[in-house]
C-alpha cells in the first residue's frame, strides 16, 4: 500500500473502526469531538467529499495518512503497515498476516463478560449458546487498549469484532472446528467419529460460523472458517480430505467467486447460500428471522390478548343480562 492508497480510505471509515462515532453529520461533513484528546464540543471535522479532516481546536489537519500517523505517533511507513493489515472496504485487500503490526500486545484473554461485547454478539443474534467457541480479548495498539470478541484460528492468531473494530492478531490463517458425533460405545467410537469427520461447512468469517451453531440444533461433523478469502488455496488443500462438503459463503461477489472455486476444484461440494440469497450472508439471515420470530410472536400476544379482552367483556355481558332477568341490574 502506498499514500495515494491509503488516503483512498474513507476517514469516516477509520474512525468507526477505531471506535468514534460522529456528533452530528450531514451530506457534506462530518463532526467529531476531538480523538486526539477529551473535549466538550466536537471541533474535529471532515470534508466527505474531499476526505480530508481538520481539528479545530488545535489548528491542525491533513489526509487519512496524516492522521492515522497523528493518531497512533506513528511514522509514514508504520502508518502504511498498519492500514495495510486491516480490512477496510474501501481499500478491499486481503490480508495475510498482521504480525507486523506496529506495537501491539495481547493484555488479557477470558470468557465474555463485558456488557458492550454482549450487546454486540445480541445485536448479531448470537446467545450464550456461541460463547464456548470465543473468547473477550484486551489488547494495546500504540498506547490504544481495546477490547473484542476473539475467535482463534489454526495458527494461534485472533480474528477481532466488536461494534466498531474489524481486526486480527498475529499470524493469519483458517480455523477448523471438531463436532464428533456422540457414541453410546468405547468399542464404535472411533468408526463413529471418523464418520463423522467427513462432513464440512465452509464459512467466509467466524460470524457466520457462530450464526449456523446458532440455528443448528445439533451438528456432527467439522466446520472451517476462513478468516479471509485469501487462505482460499489453504483451504482448499484441506477439503480434499472430505466427502460432503456444504458451502455456507457470502452472497457477494467475492464470496461467489470462493464458491465458484470450490466447486470447480471439488464438484460434489453443495452451495447453500441459495437459502439465504436476499441477504448478504449468513448473519444477516440469522438477524431477519429473528427479527421475524419476534414480530410473529408480538402478533401473536397481542391477538392473545385482545381475544382475552373480548372474552372477558363477553363474561361481563353475560353477567349484567342474568341479572336484569332476575330484576337485580347493577348500578353503572
């Protein structure tokens, strides 16, 4: 990546992944309170058009390369480095390995517990059922701790989500995930398990690996998670080994050409993005029929209720007839 590159990169873009979000924004501009320090009034600005930004409050300005430089003190080559190893769409290049990233350190690793993390993982329609096969990383880029959900790849590496973070650590690779079906036996165990094991799902990232844990009830069998289109050749090597192999890939056009791929170099492979084709992904249909469940249950109570309603006026009716045939009417 060069400068004229990166500063094809949205601003807007990299301050959400880092983590600001604007105070008020229109087709033009975009303000934000300072990210180079605490203040009241937003004072830092950015000219969408022009992708540049302008802080106020100090004076100072410049393209997404001068602030990426400003931002972690970095200098222009770092600043290169380190917005060549993230997945920004407005730049759509793979990565492959983030271990030149500059100045990090991993601080912490545990089960997910913060409140933010839970949102997120409910806002993508993922209950504690997924919370197994991550973990909730704390980690410092350049004096900068941050915090996301982790899912960890063959390598020891770690893809990064959190609302506003789109990231990884350490080395870049795919990750496979083990289901072996359940056996009643010592003696049938290892026939059943590698029966099992010939079974695969293929998914681009491991949002949507969550997604089909989510929605399956049970699963037998091995699930790899790509991490990024480009472990593809990776990937492929691996497949080899499997009979039935089911492709759950994105509904865009480079998770069709993965699919295509796929299918060319193994024939018997199934796509089965044709279930989810009015979504991007995975993910996104996971959300919709949730969203769905709950409206068709909010009918569903509400027509409950009204039918309740109406029986108990119709008691009530019943009621004050009897009495008036018995000449006892009841002051109103």
């Amino acid at each position: 990546m060069n400068c004229k590159q990166l500063n094809s990169i949205g601003l807007e873009e990299v301050l959400a992944f880092l983590g600001h979000l604007p105070a008020r924004h229109n087709e033009k501009e975009a303000w934000y309170l300072s990210p180079f320090g605490s203040e009241s009034q937003a004072s830092f600005k950015i000219d969408k058009p022009k992708n540049l930004w302008y802080l106020f409050s100090e004076g100072a300005g410049g393209t997404t390369t001068d602030f990426i430089q400003k931002y972690f003190n970095i200098s222009v080559k770092k600043a290169l480095e380190w917005a060549s190893h993230q997945n920004f769409s407005s730049f759509h290049q793979q990565i492959k390995t983030l271990k030149s990233h500059p100045n990090y350190r991993i601080d912490r690793i545990m089960d997910i517990m913060h409140p933010n993390l839970l949102s997120y993982l409910h806002e993508r329609g993922l209950s504690e059922k997924v919370y197994p096969f991550i973990k909730e990383l704390w980690f410092t880029i350049e004096n900068k701790q941050l915090y996301a959900v982790g899912f960890k790849n063959n390598s020891d590496g770690w893809e990064l989500r959190n609302s506003f973070y789109k990231g990884a650590l350490h080395k870049k690779d795919i990750t496979v995930l083990s289901f072996p079906k359940e056996t009643e036996s010592v003696n049938n165990n290892e026939t059943q398990k590698n029966a099992a094991n010939q079974k695969l799902a293929v998914f681009e990232g491991f949002i949507d690996a969550l997604s089909f844990i989510e929605m399956q009830k049970s699963f037998q069998g091995d699930m790899l998670v790509l991490n990024s289109t480009a472990m593809l050749k990776k990937a492929l090597a691996v497949l080899d080994s499997y009979s039935e192999i089911s492709l759950f890939l994105d509904n865009d056009p480079t998770g069709r050409e993965c699919t295509e791929q796929i299918l060319k170099t193994y024939p018997h492979a199934q796509d089965f993005s044709q279930f989810y084709l009015d979504c991007k992904d995975l993910n996104e249909y996971l959300i919709a029929k949730k969203k769905h469940h709950v409206h068709d249950t909010t009918n569903t109570l509400t027509t409950t209720v009204a039918e309740n309603g109406n029986s108990e006026k119709q008691n009530l009716y019943k009621e004050e007839t009897n009495r008036i045939k018995k000449g006892t009417r009841r002051r109103m």
